[in-house]
C-alpha cells in the first residue's frame, strides 16, 4: 500500500477513556455516511459500531465494579484495532488529500490540502415529534460535510441580527435584544440550545408542551461553516 506524506493521525490511541467513543462514533459517521467517498470499508457498519457499542458497554460496567479491568480493556483494543484498519482504509481513498481525512473522521497529518470550499447552506429541514418534550430534526444530506450543528431557540424565530460567520462563530450585530420573548425561559426549560454533535439528525429533550420552538441548522468541512439554514418550527407534544 502508498504510504502518502498526509494520512490519518494515530493520535486518537492517546485519548482518554471518556473521549473515544465520541471519536470512534465520529468515524463511523464519516465513514459509512458517506458511500460516494469511502464505497467499501474494510471493516462493515454493524462490525464496528458493534465494537463501539461493546467498548461502551464494557466501560460502563468496569466503572461499576461489574467485570474486570481486563475485560474493559480487551474491548478497547478490539476497538483501537478497528479504528487503525479503518485509518488504513481511509488513507488508501484519501491519497494525500487532507480533506478526504478530515470527510473520515481522522485528524489530517500536517501537509499542503487541497482547497475545499465551505459547504452551501442547509436545506430541506424537517421537524418532528417525539416522546413528551421531544423534537427531532434533520436536514437534507449535503457532500463532502464532516459536522452539521444545529441552533434552537424558543417562542420566537432567530432574529435576523443572528447569523454564524464561515469560521463557526456565531455573531450578533446591532444593538436589539438577541433574544426577543419572555425576560427568562421557564424554570428547567431550554431556551437557547446550541447543538455540537457531528450528527445530521438531532433530538431536542426537556422542551415543554405547546411552547414554539424553532430549529436553524448549519454545516461545516475543512474549508469552513455554511451559513444557518432558514428555520422551521414546531411545538412539542
């Protein structure tokens, strides 16, 4: 196999224990969510989100005095097995390009990439219920996006003098109050959520029956963030 100058950074063996299922998760996005860019894993979907399933599982329960640290720690390195397959597999796609890396999951080594240009702005928003207090949201898959984040807000849509720039910070310009409504949220409520998870689809809990609210989604890859989507709203059950 082409050993390429920029390839997947092995660094995630130096994770903490708490940080590797959210890495491992978010290969697995990266990876089997994007069929166009990575067509055949060498490792296949249930295999490795077994193994992600099973990692935290055996964690949970060695924190609980339940088995072993052996047995936590076998189910670890099954799982770092897989992830070091898995980069394998993603530099042979990648060839050197650190943005394809990046679409995986991975970190990119340090080299020059080739220039990728910030995802457009999310469409096709749907909003659905849940269980009691619950929305769930998703927007229309975009190529080449490795983060889809999502903002919430209740009662009122996001005024306009809100936005996210294309380095994923979120600005308010003027001198109105950001966030018309009532002066504070209803005790153990949300009134403002900012949602981090790399995941297209969102859930949304703790929201309160028959209260507004509205749901702005954005993306992002290595060339920058996308502007927020138009918002859609709808009330919880």
């Amino acid at each position: 196999m082409a050993i390429y100058k920029i390839r997947c950074k092995l660094t995630f063996h130096n994770l903490k224990f708490d940080d590797i299922n959210d890495f491992a998760v978010g290969v697995a996005d990266g990876v089997y969510g994007q069929p166009g860019t990575f067509p055949a894993p060498t490792i296949t979907e249930p295999i490795f989100r077994g193994l992600i399933t099973e990692f935290s599982t055996k964690k949970g329960s060695y924190e609980s005095g339940n088995v072993p640290r052996t047995v936590f720690i076998t189910a670890k390195d099954n799982l770092m097995a897989a992830l070091d397959t898995i980069a394998d597999y993603v530099d042979s796609e990648a060839k050197g390009n650190a943005n394809t890396v990046t679409l995986g999951g991975y970190e990119a080594t340090k080299g020059n990439a080739s220039k990728v240009n910030p995802p457009s702005q999310p469409t096709g928003l749907i909003i659905k219920r849940g269980i009691n207090g619950e929305l769930l949201a998703e927007c229309t898959k975009m190529d080449k996006v490795v983060y889809y984040g999502a903002l919430l807000t209740a009662d009122n849509p996001l005024p306009d003098n809100i936005g996210i720039n294309a380095a994923g910070q979120v600005v308010v310009t003027g001198n109105n109050n950001p966030m018309p409504g009532p002066p504070s949220p209803t005790p153990g409520n949300s009134y403002f959520i900012l949602d981090f998870n790399k995941a297209r689809k969102k859930k949304f809990t703790d929201l309160t029956k028959g209260r507004m609210y509205y749901i702005y989604f954005y993306a992002a890859n290595a060339g920058g963030v996308s502007p927020l989507s138009e918002g859609a709203g709808l009330d919880p059950l």
